[in-house]
C-alpha cells in the first residue's frame, strides 16, 4: 500500500513537472496588397490625366458624365469621368481600352504606353 501511494505521488509529481513554457509569439506581416496598376488613371480627375497622357483626342460630355479619349500607336484608352458628389469634380471611375484595330489590350498596358508616348 505505502508502495502504492508513493508510486501515485511520484506520477502526480511527474505530470507538474511537464509544463511547457511559452514559446514567444512571431507576428508576420501581411503579404503586400499588389495594385492593379490602373492607380495612375482611376480616381483621377481630368487634368491628372492631361498631364499624364498629353491632350485627349476626344473630349465628349453626356448628361452629368465625361469621356476623355487618348490615343496612341499601341492602343486607345477611355477614361468615364463622374462626380463623386454634387458640385464634386468629375473623377476617373471607369476605364476601357483597345488596340487601334479594335482587339482588346490591358488597360494597365495601354496606360503605361500612353504615358511614355508624352
């Protein structure tokens, strides 16, 4: 019996003896947020864009919208431009681009051609 217990205290002891210590915490950052690239043009107002680009082919106005056009031997790019808010000025809130015969392109890449071309 006395055997017995000295056994059961020792397991008890055991067990207390097996406590981890905390390992120390290491914080990673967040991976980057990659940008899509169209920065340089959306949210932009119209001079922003004049001043990137150079003067727009085509400035058209419809009802409370704007479409300045730019051009360029690798492609067209549109830009809509719309108020934010009543008596706000007009911001890029739109974009579409095309290659000159028509076939699609990336408006990411069509921009940054635009801005080399000035």
């Amino acid at each position: 019996m006395k055997r017995k217990c000295t056994l059961v205290g020792l397991a008890l002891l055991a067990g207390c003896g097996a406590v981890p210590r905390p390992q120390p915490i290491s914080v990673v950052a967040p991976p980057p947020i990659r940008k899509s690239g169209l920065e340089r043009v959306l949210g932009q107002d119209a001079r922003s864009l004049v001043a990137q680009f150079g003067p727009a082919n085509q400035d058209v106005l419809e009802a409370n919208a704007r479409k300045l056009q730019f051009s360029g031997p690798v492609c067209i790019l549109d830009a809509y431009l719309y108020p934010p808010a009543r008596g706000k000025e007009p911001l890029v809130m739109y974009v579409d681009a095309r290659q000159p015969d028509g076939r699609s392109i990336d408006s990411v890449t069509c921009a940054a051609a635009l801005a080399r071309r000035k």
